[in-house]
C-alpha cells in the first residue's frame, strides 16, 4: 500500500495530517521501509479512504498503482515457477510471508478453474477485497505476459452506484452478490508459461524459508476444511467421496486421518459449513435463504433452527449490527 498517501494527496487533494487526525492514524508508517500492515488495520484504512474520497471502488484503485516488487516474495516465487498452476500454487502455499489474514484457494473442475480469496476479517471489507483481487489480477497477468484471461470476477459485495468505473478496471464481466470473492478462469490456462523465470531464485528462496525456520508446516487438516468449503461454495454439498477425489486420497485414508485427530468427517463438515454461513451473513447482503441453499440447506426453515442450535441465535440476529461482535470463532468447537 506504498502509493496510499500519493493517491490521497494527488489525485483526492486530501490533506494527510488533518485525515490522519480524523481517523486517529499517522499517515508518516508509510516512510518506513518494508512496511507490513495488519489485516485489520489495512481494512479499516482503506474503508475511511473510500469515504473520505469518495470512490467506491477505492482499493481498486489503489492496487493498480502498486509496484509489484512490494509483494516481495509472492513475486518471486510466482516469477520463478514454470507454469501458473505452479506458480498459483507456490504463492498459496507461501503468502503468509507477506500478509496474515488473507489466503487464496485453487480449486479445479472439469473444463474451470476457481481462485478463492478468504480475508480473515470480520464486518465490512470491501474494498479490502477490491484492493486484493485487483493485486492478484495484475500480478497474474504480468507472469504470464497478459494471457490469463480470467472469465468472471466474482464479488459478494453487492453493485456500487460507481459500477461502470469499476468494470472498465477489469476485462472480464463481474458478478456481484456471488457466493465467493475470487476469479473463474479456463482451466486450461493452469498450463500458462511464466515468463522470465529464475529456477535458482526459486531453489535458493526455498533452502533459505527451510534454514529460517519460516516454511510453514504442511497442515493436512488445513486442506481438507478448504476442500469442503470449496464444494460448499461450489456445489452446496460436499460428500466424503467428493472430499477424498478432490484430495487425491482413499475414502479410507481420509477417514483414518480424522480419526487420528478425534474428528468425524459430519462434526468437520459442520464446523465448515456455519464458518461459512456466518462469513457469507457477514459480508454479503444475500438473503438468508439464498445463504441457507448455498450452505446445503434446501429449507430455510430448517437452516435457521439448525444455525441457532450451533450458533447461539438465528442469522438474522447474527448478521444485525448488534451482533457483529461474535465472529466465527463461536463455530471453533
């Protein structure tokens, strides 16, 4: 977020010190060198940047005028890979480098390709996801000369009244009010050549992650919840068969993993499916019996009940202002 205090002052005409003042932060973090934002503070940040200014698509904005080396790591590691299933698939695995709280997901089907972006954050993060998706395009398309051609953007956000600016950022049609922020491409372009890759940068950015002790730990467990909640999002449902195919493992294989940690696959497929539900009540303005269906409920009668058993109160309740204090924590039983 390098170019923040540039693009309020040139293109906004707003005086840093006083908006600082306003919004009890000090606009002088960004002279240090390196600078990492929490996610929490990059979000409340760019939301008073969007009001302030004006612009409803403000991390858009923003994420356009990024230098790419800020990413660090992600670029090199995208950069030295042969192909952008590796490269996505390295960047995935390392972003965690570069910022806590955000994650992505690479999920492939027959003839497309998703990648899921999951912000960590709780309450209104629009244009935190504006900022990053937008990163993420045009980082993509850079590594592979501009061939990746995304087909569809998907937003949970509803439309903003600046709509027609935002879609002139973005070659692809946008839809707004999905059931998941993150792009719908061809799979086949997994097969795109990165260009100017180093394989040394790649092997030598590895022994160093390995020496450091700043690899993290492949974490199964971790996978298999995105697995689910990808077949959620996707398909509404996601039986145990879905979920070993989807792994490459044995139907036996994954029920002996979960049995090794004291899990049944119904209490994780639970667990997943309400950390889903409140995120979406959170952060879309879906109806809750749109939500209901997307979590696998074909009643949302039923839903409800069922939410409130597990949850403590209905999603109604829990997605009023009133109650946006209790966050996704609740479903980690």
């Amino acid at each position: 977020m390098d170019k923040l205090p540039m693009l309020l002052q040139q293109r906004y005409a707003v005086d840093l010190q006083q908006f600082g003042n306003e919004i009890s932060f000090n606009f002088a973090l960004f002279q240090q060198p390196d600078l990492l934002c929490p996610l929490e503070l990059m979000v409340n940040l760019l939301e008073h940047c969007a009001v302030r200014t004006r612009c409803d698509h403000f991390g858009a904005v923003l994420a356009q005028l990024q230098n790419h080396e800020s990413l660090g790591l992600m670029l090199l590691y995208g950069a030295s890979a042969d192909n952008l299933q590796q490269a996505l698939h390295s960047i995935i695995d390392n972003i965690h480098l570069n910022a806590s709280g955000v994650s992505y997901q690479l999920v492939s089907e027959a003839l497309y390709s998703y990648l899921l972006l999951h912000l960590q954050h709780q309450g209104s993060c629009r244009q935190a996801v504006l900022f990053t998706l937008t990163q993420c395009y045009t980082l993509l398309r850079r590594l592979t000369a501009n061939q990746w051609r995304p087909q569809r953007l998907c937003l949970k956000q509803s439309a903003p009244p600046q709509v027609t600016a935002l879609k002139q950022l973005f070659d692809m049609t946008i839809q707004f009010n999905a059931d998941f922020d993150g792009f719908i491409f061809d799979r086949s372009q997994l097969g795109l050549a990165i260009t100017n890759k180093d394989r040394q940068v790649f092997t030598f950015i590895q022994d160093y992650l390995k020496l450091s002790g700043q690899q993290r730990p492949d974490s199964k467990l971790s996978k298999i919840k995105a697995a689910i909640r990808a077949g959620l999002m996707l398909h509404q449902r996601c039986q145990l068969t879905d979920l070993a195919q989807e792994l490459h493992m044995s139907v036996r294989a994954v029920q002996y993993y979960l049995q090794q940690n004291q899990l049944k696959f119904q209490q994780l497929l639970a667990q997943v499916r309400y950390e889903l539900a409140c995120d979406l009540l959170h952060n879309s303005e879906q109806p809750v019996s749109v939500i209901a269906e997307q979590v696998g409920f074909a009643d949302v009668a039923v839903f409800s009940r069922s939410f409130k058993k597990y949850i403590g109160i209905t999603p109604s309740q829990f997605r009023r202002p009133a109650s946006s204090q209790l966050n996704t924590e609740t479903v980690h039983r």
